[in-house]
C-alpha cells in the first residue's frame, strides 16, 4: 500500500467524484479510477458504492477513511520532523533534571516558551545517564563526562530555612557550626545539597549534627514549618519559611548546575542555544549571584 493511494482514496471521498478529484491530484480520471480499484482489492474492502459519476463510501470507506487520514498526517509528521533534523533543528526536547531543579528552574522557564520552541517533555533523573536513555539535554549538579557538550547554568546557594517566628528570622546568614548545634531536617544521601552539607561538616571538622532525615525537598521545608528542625535544601522557600545562606569553613555552601548534551547530536547547536537561554533565564529569576563565574553577560557562554 501507498501512501499516494491513500492520498488518492482521501481525495476522491472528500471530492465525491473522480471527475472532481482528479484535478485535485493531478492525475487522469481513468487512472485515478484504477489506482482505488487497486487499493480496495489490497485491502479486499469495497470502499466505495458508485452511482454514475457519484462515489459514496461504504460502511467500510466510512470507517477506513479516519484511518487513512491519520497514516497520511502521520507520514507528514514524519517528513517535518526529519527536514527539522537535517536543518540541525528541534521539533520536540527531552529535558532531564533532578526534583528540585524541574521544580524551581525548568518549569518556569518552560512557561515562557512560544509556538516556535521545540515541544518539551520532562524526565525526572539525577544525572548524564539519561542522555543515554534518550534525553536530549540533560541538566545535572555536578561537572559533566567530558564525553559530553557542556555550559555551566547556574550557581545557587544551599538554603537553611526557618519559620517565621524563629530567632533567627531578621538575619540573612548563618554559620555552619551554628547550624551543627540544631537539629536540621536533611534529605537522602543521594540528593547533592545532602552532600554538599556532609562535605562542608567534614571540611569544618564539625560532628554531624541531629538529622531528620527524608526523600522529598518540599516534605524537609514542611516538617521545618512544623518545627521538626532546619531544613537545609536548594529550593525557593515555601510554607512562609525564612531563608538563611550558610557560610562554610569554605565560604557560602552552594550547589552548581551544568546543562549536558551529547556532541554529536544532530541539533546540537540548538541544544546549546536552548541552554544558554535556560542560563540567562536562571540569571534573570535569582540574580546576577546566580550567574557561573567567567560568564559577564547574556548569551555569552562560558564553554
């Protein structure tokens, strides 16, 4: 069966006639004729009821018409998307990221795409594997493999937050070996802040203090809004917390972003243009702070 066939059936059941759609298709009635004969003897289906010069589909024309309609828009789909891919362009993105970072960073930034942007889907993954795994841009919190296309996004601070009525509600800071005295509401070891905090402990030779442990970044700021300790997380504040910047033994605790991509993508130049707009973005929303050391204003890419 071909495709041009069932461009043929379409024509002549929305034109009602061959005489009518020949024109349309640009081909002879007497071999138009032909070609739906072929085609109901393929599929041995009478799809049409002739009455002259009148073409009525059958039950079966009426049924297999839908169907033919949606093999053809499928097969256009089809060549669209690979013009876009030999013009080095994106018609869908498979973004990957951790919880947070969906949550914070790459949902905002989706909401100001246009009809022009590539449709995005989302995968929620911690690191490049799902680059592997079919993700075409991979958001992660630590220095990509240098098999992979890099551009540093973001640098945002580790947060400890507080309620509202807390005493230390009217500071901006607080010290880590401050914190090593209260019980602090941190998430798994396999999230980076949980990291990043165990590393700076130990850098400070602090003893681990009481740790309320748990799997979820708005879970830890809830039981903190509840008063089960501190909880130190990378996220905007919720619950009406106040939000303190640690200072390490180090200087501030604060977590990094990479945008990754495989560098013999066929849009690989559209994934790093898409990137250096997700960097920009991220400077615009939590301020110049944010913005990768080495990188002195919009567009300009650090890699």
């Amino acid at each position: 069966m071909e495709l041009r066939t069932l461009r043929y059936f379409v024509t002549v059941a929305e034109c009602g006639s061959v005489s009518a759609a020949a024109p349309v298709v640009h081909v002879t009635q007497p071999a138009l004729s032909r070609q739906v004969r072929q085609l109901e003897q393929q599929l041995g289906l009478a799809l049409f009821a002739r009455h002259g010069n009148r073409m009525e589909l059958t039950a079966a024309g009426t049924q297999f018409l839908p169907v033919a309609r949606d093999v053809l828009r499928r097969a256009d789909d089809a060549l669209s998307a690979a013009e876009a891919f030999a013009a080095g362009r994106l018609a869908r993105v498979r973004i990957a990221a951790p919880t947070t970072t969906l949550t914070d960073v790459i949902a905002p930034f989706l909401a100001t795409f246009t009809p022009d942007d590539p449709l995005p889907t989302i995968i929620e993954s911690t690191g490049t594997a799902a680059l592997r795994e079919g993700a075409d841009l991979a958001v992660v919190t630590l220095p990509p493999e240098r098999a992979w296309a890099r551009l540093d996004l973001a640098v945002l601070p580790l947060w400890a937050y507080v309620p509202a009525d807390h005493r230390w509600r009217t500071r901006d800071t607080v010290a880590l070996d401050e914190l090593a005295e209260q019980p602090l509401v941190v998430l798994d070891p396999s999230f980076r802040p949980r990291q990043i905090l165990a590393e700076a402990l130990t850098a400070a030779g602090l003893a681990a203090p009481d740790l309320v442990e748990c799997a979820n970044p708005q879970v830890a700021q809830a039981l903190a809004a509840a008063g089960r300790g501190v909880a130190i997380v990378s996220d905007d504040a919720r619950f009406g917390l106040h939000g303190l910047r640690i200072n390490g033994a180090r200087g501030p605790l604060r977590i990094s972003l990479f945008a990754a991509w495989a560098r013999d993508h066929h849009a690989a130049s559209s994934l790093r243009a898409l990137a250096v707009r997700l960097r920009d973005f991220v400077g615009d929303r939590y301020g110049s702070d944010a913005i990768p050391a080495g990188v002195n204003a919009p567009g300009l890419a650090s890699h």
